[in-house]
C-alpha cells in the first residue's frame, strides 16, 4: 500500500465517522444527542442560554480541544498499519470456533431460521459486548502499565464530542481485542450450533440495541451538557451525567462508572457512582494533565512511562 492509498484510507475512516452507526458521531446519535441537550438544558432550570454552555470557546477552542482533533486525524492512519489487520485476524476466530461446535456433535441447525434464535443472538452479542467494554476498561485502570496509555483519554481538560476518540493508538488496540474477541466468539458458537443462515437484528450496520441505546443520548457522554436519566434508571443505564462523572479529577469519582451502556457490571463490580443531583465537574489527572498537552505527551510520553514500569516489574 503505497502513501496515497493510505491517505485514501484514512481519510475515508475520518469522513466515516458521521455515517457509521457502530459509532457514537453517527449522524442520528448527533442529531437526537442535540435535541435531548437541549431539553436537558432547561429541565435543569439552569439560567445561561444553552448556547453559552455548548459552545463555550474553551470546549471547542482550548487545547486540549485541539489535542482532540489532531488525534482524531491521526489515528486513522496508524490504525490502517496496526488495528484493521489485528480485527481482520481476530474475526477469522468464528469459523475456527463454529467447526470445533460442530465437532462437539451440536446440531440445531433446523432451529436456525427462529426468529427468537435471532433474537437470542442479538442480545448476547449486546451484553457479552457491554460486559467486555467495562472488563476491558477496568483492566485499563486498575494494571498500571495499560493506564498510562489510557490515560491519553482522560487527560482532557474539556469533553468535546472528537474527546471520544482521544485514545492512544495502543489504547485502542487493547480495547479492540476485547471488544472484537467477544463478537467473534458469540459469533462462532451461533454459526456452529444454528448454521451460516442466521444473522443479529441491525439498523445499518449497528445491533438494533446498541442503536437505541446511542439514540438517548450516547454522544453527549462526551460534551459539556449534564444529562441524566435519574437515580432509579442509572442503577441500570449508563447515561452521559455519569460518563462526565468518570472522568472527573475528583479523587472520590475516580476509577468510578466504567461502563458503556448498562450499569450491571459496575453495580458488581463496585465502580457504581451514582449521581443524586447536578455536580460540577472539572475534567483531567491532576497535576499530571500537564504531560499531555502536547502530541509528543501524547504519543511518546506513555511508551516512556510504560516501558519504565514493564522494566521494573
């Protein structure tokens, strides 16, 4: 692949971004995001016009803002050389594992044409999804040698909806595995066991579960809006309120709601924070949210620290 095709490539993942479903900046999730902001905004009974508050210059203009957006046209590259392999490989896993269910002597094949076999698949892959998205991001904080790459993440100063995306490239991949892994094992033991017929409800291209849970707001998580669906709901639900929550410089937020879209897994896992009203938050690590405000801090800065703690332990 020579370097115009990459630069077609990356560019191609840089304008995707609005039109993929199975990411939170598709263009339904903003649209809907806006307009649940905007109702929130004045539920909240908060004086200042909602635009003061959305468009605050040190939101869109700081920057940590500008970190954001130089990491958003970057990553796209390197993930043409690292990340697309590595899932194009991890997918290969589903007819690995759907020969060796097979092995096994498994046969409903005649059950493969269910609509609830269909709805079965569809659930699972949700679920074992958002389990692996709390596991994986868990392990992300509490395994000293992984957070110094997440940390990229939550060293930003402002949430702006490109903060989604502020991941160090080797962050992404760590998260990926798991993440792909997953649906690639849910994936193969379906096929092995109710044939090659059998396929999860989507809306273009996303789980129809993941698409309705993103429409209630799942790209405000990173956006200077507080939006919360109550206390009673957020025992169950991950909303954009408790998201901002967790990435807080407040030591009693810290390592606290680690989830994508349910709530379960941080309720087992004691990281459950949640809100019983409007907090004010102010985002970053401390003192070290310095290190990162430039992209060597970015990029160079956690293999430096990280390679220092792979050495010492």
């Amino acid at each position: 692949m020579d370097l115009s095709e990459i630069a077609q490539v990356a560019l191609s993942k840089i304008l995707g971004f609005a039109d993929n479903a199975n990411l939170r900046h598709f263009w339904l999730y903003v649209l809907c995001g806006m307009v649940i902001a905007i109702f929130a905004h004045r539920i909240n009974g908060d004086d200042r016009k909602f635009h003061s508050v959305f468009f605050q210059k040190e939101v869109w203009q700081s920057r940590s803002a500008f970190i954001d957006y130089a990491i958003l046209l970057i990553n796209p590259i390197i993930f043409v050389f690292a990340l697309d392999w590595i899932i194009t490989t991890i997918w290969r896993l589903t007819p690995v594992i759907a020969d060796g269910v097979r092995s096994l002597g498994a046969d409903l094949q005649s059950e493969g044409g269910s609509v609830w076999v269909a709805v079965a698949l569809t659930v699972t892959l949700y679920i074992v999804n958002d389990f692996m998205r709390w596991w994986m991001h868990y392990l992300q904080h509490k395994v000293p040698f992984l957070w110094e790459f997440h940390k990229i993440h939550h060293s930003a100063e402002h949430l702006n909806f490109a903060t989604a995306e502020r991941h160090h490239p080797f962050d992404a991949v760590f998260y990926g595995l798991g993440a792909v892994g997953a649906a690639a094992i849910v994936n193969g033991v379906f096929l092995g066991l109710f044939g090659g017929h059998l396929t999860a409800y989507q809306i273009g291209g996303a789980n129809v579960i993941f698409f309705g849970s993103n429409l209630i707001g799942g790209v405000l998580r990173h956006s200077p809006v507080w939006v919360s669906y109550g206390p009673q709901f957020e025992k169950w639900l991950i909303s954009p309120a408790m998201h901002q929550i967790h990435h807080s410089c407040d030591p009693k937020h810290w390592d606290k709601n680690m989830g994508g879209g349910l709530a379960i897994w941080d309720r087992m896992g004691g990281t459950l924070y949640v809100p019983q009203g409007r907090e004010e938050l102010q985002f970053g690590i401390g003192d070290e949210t310095k290190d990162y405000r430039t992209l060597y801090g970015v990029y160079v800065e956690p293999v430096i620290k990280a390679t220092r703690i792979f050495q010492r332990g």
